[in-house]
C-alpha cells in the first residue's frame, strides 16, 4: 500500500510542478510578446493559467484526441492480445491489478 500512495504523491508533485511550469511559460510568452507586438498588458501568473485552461477548454482536449495517442493504445492491445494467460495473469499481479 505504501508504494501506491509514494507514486500518488510523486504524480501529485509532477502535476503541481508541470502547471507551475505551463503557468510561467504562458506568463512569459506573453508579457514578451503580446506588450511589444500588440500594446496590449503585462499579465500575472493566475491570469496566465486561466487563459491556458480557457485555450485548452475551448480549443483542445486535456487528453488529447482519439488519434493522438491511438498507436500507442493500438500496440498496447496488440501485445496483450499476443500474451499467454500465464503472462497476462503475471502483469496483472506486477501492475498492481486483480
């Protein structure tokens, strides 16, 4: 049970960081480019990921869409398929899975 609540946490602290990041990245593109090119404001980082989630909201998928990642599912499927009942029944048990 300890090693699920570490990679939980890791994956919490990987999502923080990436949004931090995600957040100043917009903030700077923006006060670089939007300032000088438009005449158009200087934003704060809160500002910043509200426009970012606005963006991904009204113009993309937070998953990405079906043919993004499609090939990956695909060959994924296509190795399981190809497992013995032996080998599936012992990924299950090493991913953690009934």
């Amino acid at each position: 049970m300890k090693p699920r609540i570490e990679k939980v946490l890791k994956l919490v602290l990987i999502g923080i960081v990436g949004v931090t990041a995600v957040g100043f990245i917009v903030m700077g593109l923006w006060n670089w480019l939007a300032p000088a090119v438009f005449g158009w404001r200087a934003i704060t980082f809160w500002q910043a990921l509200g426009m970012f989630l606005l963006i991904k909201i009204l113009f993309g998928e937070f998953r990405g869409g079906p043919g993004r990642h499609g090939g990956w599912r695909r060959r994924m499927r296509d190795r399981w398929e190809a497992m013995t009942p032996e080998e599936r029944e012992k990924l299950r048990q090493e991913m953690g899975g009934s």
